[in-house]
C-alpha cells in the first residue's frame, strides 16, 4: 500500500495539537508518514513571553525542543526550514532546502503583529510576537536603565525611564504586569529611584481587556492604577519615533520603549499560497477546516491562520484555546478520511481566560461563571500551564516548567513570594521535588 503523507507546516500550539492527535491516533499504521516543518527546532510558549521580555524566567524557560517533545512519535518527521510555497495541483510543499509530497496538508504558521500601518512601529517600535521579540526588548530595557542610570540630563533620563505598552489586551495587560514586578529590581540594581520609571499603558479604545467581563476588566484597571501604571485611553497612536510616540490628539508621550500589542493578523509568509483570504489576511476555511475552493485537495488551515465563522461576522477567536481545538478538527478530519469514519464539525468551547499582572496578581474568568482574582488566578493559570503539557504528553517539560516558574527564580517573583525558590529555603519543598523527581525519571 503506497505511503500515505500528512505535512504540517507550523510548530505553535495548534501545530503540535493536531501532530500529537494524529500520531496517536495513526500510530500503528505503518503507511502513513507525519511531517511536521517548522523555521525553528523548537516549540514557543507563547503566552509566556512576556515573561522573557520581563526579565522574571530565563529564555529556556518558553524554549521546547521539538526533538525531545516528539521523541516517542516514531511516526513523526521533523523537519527545520521554511516553506516558501504550496504546488496545490501536484500536492507539493516547497521549502528553501527542498520540497515535501502530501496528501493531506494542515497550515499552521500562525500570526504576526499587525501594525495597521502605523509610521515608525516597524523603525522605533516593539513587537511581542516571538521568542526573538522577548530577547530583543529584555536586552533594550536594560541598556536603555543602564544608560540612563548615567544620563545628568534629567528630561532626556525622563524619557528613556518611561516605558510603553501600546495595547490593553492579554498580552499587552501581561507585559506591563512584568515591568512592574521588575521595576524595583532594576532601581535597586542601577542604584536608581523607583519612583523615576514611568509605566504606562496606551489604548486606542475607551475600556482595557475587552474580552474579559467588565467586573474582572475593572479589578484589573484598580490594580493597575494602585501600581501607578497611567492608562491613556481613547488614544491611539499616529506615529512611533525613536524618543516619542505621537497621539491622534496631537499630543505626544516621550519615551525610548515602545512595545507594540496592538493587533494581530494572519502571517504574511502565507500571503503567496493562493488560497482565500479575509480579514488580517486570515485563510478561510470551512466549518471542517478545510480551506475554501480546495476541499478536494485535503488542505486544511488551522490556529490563528485560519478565518471560520462559526457565528455570524464572529471569525474564531485567535486564542490558545482556539488554536488548539482547530488543530484538533483538522486532525480528526483527516483521521477519519484515512480510517473511514464522520467528518467533525468545529465547536468552539472556551472555558475561561486568565490574565496574570505580574508573578503575584491576576484575573480569570472560567466557564463564564467563576471570577477569581489575586493569588488565586495566578494560582489558576499555572493549573492551566500544566495541562498543556498533559495534554501534549510531555511530562520533562511539565517538570521543567516547574522549575523554571517556582525554583529558578532568583528574586521574589513567583506565586510563592520566592519562597520556593532554590536559592532560599527550600526544605518544605522536599517532597514536592522528589515527586517530580519521579516523574522526570518515568519521562526519561
């Protein structure tokens, strides 16, 4: 029986989703073959960027090796390089290093920022999309305190101590959350005063959050506002420059860090591909993912790429939970096209969101019932983390997260106040790291 070829091109959260499904799913047929082909050889936690970007866990700790998280998918073949284009008559994949026959495509490359054109965010901006975007704006807001911790001129010391997020949205909320947590620990560091690092948040519509409930968006403004971080609303933005961001009302805000969250849309690497695009450049797709006008061809779209409409002018959000269950359709999808069975219809089932302010506060809202915010949302949120990695079947890097997030930090940011940590006391944690001794063991 000829090989039957599945390439999924894309290594995010629905990426990895629908190739753990499938090479579950089809582990004891010998005939077929699972590519899966990423520009990196890792896999990024995304909603933890921010964490990076902020300075609270090291860079490794977002970083997956795919070799590792794939080491008992016999049926899986990773591949590192970039696709440059799909031959949809010949069923073809090319990339720089070569070219790749399916019968079954599933597109995953996710997002990029979307600047909406905006001059100077490209030029003088900060984009928090991608491992390579947290290195960039760590390493800037050191140097950029580092220096000017030395500057004797106070109004441009001013402008380099005032960072801003442009966004109210999770990632935006989430970034600015980190630099408050950080910014006693870079006064002390640069034998600076707290009080001179301005934080603020910059917003083009009226309200922050808006996809939490008002009462939870509400805690989170209060908490912000008791942290001293200025909200600008109903501002948006009309130019970035390298020491100001100018407002639609004329006025400007002077700063050195502009960190851009405001949008996202489709990734223009797919721009070429042919296939039907809609709003953000997103593929659309039907209600089985499969992508329009070539439901012959098995191609599927999935993760922030895709636009399906599951309600009316309500596309899929682009959103972890969606990313991963679109993964999961399309995966099914093909499933059941090679076992013979129904194909599966696409039902979003979002059951909360969370926002973390910081290692120590946030909000969350689940099954658009239960509100909890502080400790417990923190609390929430890691619980949330950790299925992931069930999910995926990756117990060493549920272990490693585990680390990462309570026991290698250096300082006081963890839900645990530091007191977690291995360079403090530690003896209460004994246990608990034996447990996960165990369970590291058991992976290896």
């Amino acid at each position: 029986m000829a090989t039957k070829n599945i390439v999924v091109v894309g290594a995010g959260y629905s990426g990895v989703s629908a190739v753990k499904f499938l090479a579950k799913k089809l582990k004891k047929d010998n005939d077929v073959q699972i590519t899966l082909i990423d520009r990196h050889s890792y896999h990024t936690m995304m909603t933890e960027l921010h964490e990076v970007a902020g300075g609270r866990v090291e860079p490794e700790a977002i970083q997956y090796d795919l070799q590792h998280l794939f080491a008992r998918q016999k049926n899986v073949q990773l591949v590192t390089d970039t696709v440059t284009g799909i031959d949809k008559d010949k069923k073809i994949v090319k990339t720089k290093l070569g070219s790749y026959a399916f019968d079954y495509l599933v597109l995953g490359m996710g997002g990029e920022p979307n600047d909406f054109g905006t001059p100077g965010v490209k030029e003088n901006g900060f984009t928090l999309w991608s491992f390579e975007d947290s290195l960039r704006i760590r390493e800037h807001i050191l140097s950029t305190v580092a220096k000017a911790a030395i500057e004797p001129d106070a109004t441009l010391r001013k402008a380099m101590l005032t960072f801003v997020v442009c966004g109210s949205g999770f990632t935006g909320i989430e970034m600015i959350g980190e630099l408050i947590d950080w910014k006693d620990r870079l006064a002390k560091e640069y034998k600076l005063d707290a009080s001179e690092i301005t934080l603020k948040v910059v917003e083009a519509m009226p309200t922050i959050l808006n996809m939490l409930d008002r009462n939870d968006a509400a805690k989170a403004e209060r908490y912000l506002k008791d942290q001293n971080v200025e909200l600008v609303l109903n501002a948006p933005i009309v130019e970035v420059a390298a020491d100001h961001i100018k407002l639609k009302d004329g006025s400007s805000i002077p700063t050195h860090t502009l960190i851009w969250t405001a949008g996202v849309k489709a990734t223009s690497d797919a721009a070429d591909f042919g296939l039907e695009a809609a709003r953000g450049n997103r593929l659309v797709a039907n209600e089985f993912m499969e992508a329009k006008g070539y439901e012959d061809k098995n191609i599927y779209v999935i993760g922030d790429l895709v636009f399906y409409e599951e309600f009316p002018n309500t596309p899929t959000p682009q959103i972890v939970q969606a990313a991963e269950q679109t993964g999961h359709t399309a995966a099914a999808n093909i499933v059941a096209a090679i076992k013979g069975g129904e194909k599966h219809k696409f039902k979003g089932n979002y059951q909360g969101f969370m926002v973390s302010i910081g290692a120590k506060w946030g909000v969350a809202n689940l099954f658009d019932k239960i509100h909890l915010s502080g400790f417990l949302a923190i609390v929430m949120k890691h619980i949330v983390n950790l299925k992931y990695f069930f999910d995926i079947r990756s117990g060493y890097y549920m272990f490693q997260y585990i680390m990462h997030e309570f026991f290698h930090i250096k300082d006081d940011r963890n839900v645990t106040r530091g007191h977690s940590s291995r360079y403090g006391n530690v003896l209460w944690s004994v246990p608990l790291r034996v447990f996960y001794g165990l369970v590291w063991f058991i992976e290896a």
